[in-house]
C-alpha cells in the first residue's frame, strides 16, 4: 500500500511522516534506507505472529 500513496492507518501516516518517507510509485528511489529498514524491522513480526497461531 506505501507505493500507492495509501496509508493503511493512522498509524502508519504518523510513522511515515516522523521517518519523513513520501509513500508514492518512487518510494524506494527517494528513500531506500529508511524504507529497508522498515522492511527489515517487519520480518521478526511477522514470524512471532504466525508462530503464535
């Protein structure tokens, strides 16, 4: 959803802007650093989570 200029929640446009990160189709061009950390950081989420169920 972050390349379509489409935050998911609140949350998500609050984080975007304290990171400073313009979602939109040149995401990954304007910003790769924060945006692979981003990533980075949602990966051991996601296993606790599907470990949990």
């Amino acid at each position: 959803m972050l390349t379509l200029d489409v935050p998911e929640t609140g949350t998500t446009a609050a984080m975007l802007i304290s990171l400073n990160i313009q979602p939109g189709p040149l995401l990954f061009q304007r910003s790769p650093d924060p945006v692979r950390d981003l990533v980075a950081a949602l990966y051991p989420a996601r296993r606790d989570r599907r470990e949990a169920a």
